[in-house]
C-alpha cells in the first residue's frame, strides 16, 4: 500500500482485497482490484496528481518526440497565450518562437 494513502484507504483497500478473495479470485488479483479501486477513488476525489499532465519530458529529447502534454507544460512555463486550444504543432512552434 502506498504510504500517501490515509488509514481510510488502507481499510477499504483490506476490505476490498478480503471481498475479492471470498469471491474466488487469487490473492495478487485481488490485490491488484483493491489497490486499483482504492486509487481510482483518491483520483477522482483529487486526492492523488495526474502523471499525464505533469512534467515537461525528458529536456535531452527534441521538442518534436515530447507528448503534447509536457510540450503544453513547457509552453505554459513560458507563458504563450492560447495554448490551451493549440494542437501539439502549434505548441512546437509557439514554444520555439519563444526560446
């Protein structure tokens, strides 16, 4: 279990893992139920980050292999205008201008 969950997720994690056995399902399935459950809540609530939209990738690799995502990121730390509704080629390209 993840340190970041409370003691409220760790017992609907054992409660949900103590289910899923009862039902018949091996002990790493069930676990792996659990675990997915508990933290699909902890995202909805906003409890836990989005791994997709953080980061601007990996700063070696070209501006052109990044997702449009970490392109986005760069571009909103260099404060482009418009860049929620630009397309990943737009982004390339404001994000280029500005460097």
């Amino acid at each position: 279990m993840p340190r970041a969950w409370s003691a409220k997720d760790e017992r609907k994690y054992e409660h949900i893992k103590d289910s899923q056995r009862e039902r018949g399902s091996s002990e790493d399935k069930a676990e792996e139920i659990a675990a997915r459950t508990v933290n699909k809540q902890r995202r909805e609530e906003g409890r836990t980050p989005n791994r997709r939209t953080q980061g601007t990738g990996n700063p070696n690799r070209p501006i052109e292999e990044r997702t449009r995502d970490e392109v986005y990121n760069l571009a909103k730390d260099l404060d482009v205008k418009g860049r929620s509704s630009m397309t990943k080629k737009e982004l390339v390209a404001a994000v280029k201008d500005r460097r």
